[in-house]
C-alpha cells in the first residue's frame, strides 16, 4: 500500500492496532518499536520476536545466463549455490564498493535466483541489474509485491514455527530454505535472519500475511514471542557485527575496507570491481572496519570523529548502548594500522574525547 510517496506493508493496520510507534523509514512507514527496543531486545535474545521486514526487496533473475550474470555483478561464487541454499554477497561498483549487500537464493534450477535487497537501494538495484543484464541472455523483474517477509528470530524460533509448518525444520541447514505451507499459507522459508539468534524467514502472499502474523504470535504465546520493530534490529544486528547498509558500508567503501572479504572470491574470475579488490588484496587496505567499546556513559553515533594519537583518522558508522552486554559498542573505519583488538583511540562526542579500544568481532555470539 502507498499514502502519499509513503509506502506500507500489508500488516500496517496490525501494527497501528498494536500500539507500535511508526516511523518513516526508506521510504516507508514502518513499527520502529511496541514496548520499547530494551523489552524487544530482551525477547529476541531470550525467547523469540517477530519482525515485519516486507519492506525488503526481492528482484528475480532467471533465464540461460542467470548464472555467468550473477557472477558477473556480485562478489561471491554464486557457482558455489545448489538450489535450497542462500549467500550472502554485495552488488558491486567499477570501484570494488558496494551497490548494496543483498542475499542469493538459488532456486529450483529452472527457476533462476531470487535476489534479496535492502529497502533503500531497491529501486538502485533493480536499474543497476536491469542495465548489466542487457549484456546477458537473462531476465531481471521486480517481485517485490508478490512477497510479505516475516521473520521470527531467537532460540525459541525453530519450535515456533514448527508448530505451523507443513515442513520439518528441525534438519533445515543455516542459509538453507524450503518451500512449505505455513498455517496453510504458501510460503518460501529461509534459516536466515539480522539478529545473530537462530531463525526464520518468510516469504509469503501480502494477502495472506495478516494470517499468517496472527498465527506466529499464537503458536509463539506460549515461547514468549513479541513483536518486534526497526529499533530492536538495529541493537541486535550491531551487538552481531551485522553491517547496516547506509552507515557501516556505501558506495565509498570497499568489501575488503568492511572487513567482508570472506564473500570475496577472487578465483572465481572477472567480475564488477574484481582489480580494485585484487590489488587491495594484494597491496593491503589503508582502512578497515573495527569493532570497539567505549567505556564512559556516552554513546559514539554515526559521524562521530574518531582520532588517534590526538589526529582524526577515522569515523565512527554504527553505535548503541548494548542491552545485552551493559556497555556502549560501536563500528568506526580506522587505518588499518590501527585497526587491531587493544587499540585505544578516542571518539569526539559532543566536543569531548571518549576513549575506546578496538575489540574483536563480534560483540555477541550466540552459543550453537
């Protein structure tokens, strides 16, 4: 649904209902929380929450080439996929930055890719694949409005969505997916998610998706599941290290840069922004992507300056105050010299230096 250049999903009414506070968010009017991102966050990583991420993207891409294309303008070794298997990956730039980070799923063979994307970049993406693939025997079509995406995330997850679920789920590998009725609804149903908990998500008829929330929180009453919005996602995605497009990497900042290069594959040959990459490789960065803690009341945001030795080196892209761990963490660039767990550096917040050290990634890891 759209009210004015504001989009929304189709549980919109639902989450009024529910009392969420809604705000706009690419482009969308969006539930950034409902009892508030400490109770939310709680829940997830406890017990379960359910999430409304339909603002997604989703672009399909099918034909003879489907698979040469997506290699050619993704990072990863889309080879690599079977069909029922998911990788993460970026859409690449001339300059080895990110388009976006997005998710591949690899379908029945016959029936290509769908390609997941972020909100913000959906209209991007979609020109930047419908432009490549006029050099390729393929086909890129917009399949946003076919999907609603639910997702359910925590521990108590897999039995959650069992309870509904025509499929066993019990054996469905991480960046694994299946096709399934959930509740009786047609769904694609993926072992993925943005929390760093154990999950699902999915894909499901808009016209369905209103049920099909209403189920989840049934089966999940008795696993204390709670709905969940953007502000919760966004403190569990850091506390996990999970780059936010927009803030922790753009099309200023190579994969490598973001400590990514675990979905680089050079050896898979030529692809959009392969040299670039290669000779960093090679070369080394002169920046890097950390993770830190500050050990003072402030929170280090967005933008913040950051400086070592008294110089500004660098910035600061994500930060909160962790729920989980008591303490402020963050995401900043520092030269790569720098960028080592145990180094101390300052934050400039509100003119005043923080101190904080660069620490390992990532800040939670949830016991398998």
């Amino acid at each position: 649904m759209t009210t004015g250049s504001t989009q929304r999903t189709p549980l919109h009414a639902l989450h009024v209902a529910a009392g969420a506070r809604m705000v706009e968010f690419a482009g969308w009017e969006m539930p950034v929380q409902y009892t508030g991102v400490l109770d939310e966050h709680e829940a997830v990583r406890t017990r379960c929450g359910l999430f409304d991420v339909s603002h997604m993207g989703e672009v399909a891409v099918s034909g003879p080439q489907a698979l040469p294309f997506l290699q050619h303008v993704t990072c990863n070794d889309v080879a690599k996929l079977v069909p029922g298997r998911i990788q993460y990956s970026a859409l690449m730039t001339a300059a080895g930055t990110f388009v976006d980070d997005l998710l591949v799923y690899c379908l029945e063979e016959e029936r290509g890719f769908l390609v997941v994307v972020n909100a913000g970049n959906a209209a991007k993406d979609l020109s930047v694949l419908q432009t490549a693939a006029r050099s390729f025997e393929v086909e890129v079509e917009d399949h946003s409005a076919r999907y609603a995406l639910l997702a359910v995330q925590g521990p108590r997850a897999l039995p959650v969505v069992s309870a509904l679920a025509a499929a066993d789920l019990r054996d469905l590998r991480y960046y694994g997916f299946v096709r399934t009725d959930v509740d009786g609804v047609p769904c694609l149903v993926s072992r993925t998610g943005y929390t760093g908990e154990d999950g699902f998500e999915l894909y499901a008829p808009p016209q369905a998706a209103e049920r099909l929330w209403r189920a989840l929180l049934a089966a999940g009453a008795a696993h204390g599941i709670k709905p969940a919005g953007l502000a919760a996602r966004d403190t569990l995605r850091l506390e996990a290290c999970m780059a936010l497009y927009g803030n922790d990497i753009d099309e200023t900042t190579t994969v490598l840069e973001a400590d990514l290069g675990w979905i680089v594959k050079l050896d898979k040959g030529a692809f959009v922004g392969r040299e670039v990459l290669a000779r960093q490789k090679a070369e080394g960065v002169s920046r890097r992507l950390v993770a830190f803690e500050t050990g003072g009341r402030a929170v280090a945001r967005h933008g913040y300056p950051a400086r070592v030795e008294g110089e500004e080196a660098g910035v600061v892209t994500s930060g909160t105050f962790s729920p989980t761990l008591k303490k402020n963490v963050g995401l900043a660039y520092l030269p790569a010299a720098h960028a080592v767990p145990g180094t101390r550096f300052e934050v400039e917040i509100r003119g005043r230096g923080e101190p904080a050290t660069v620490v390992a990634k990532p800040f939670y890891k949830r016991e398998k």
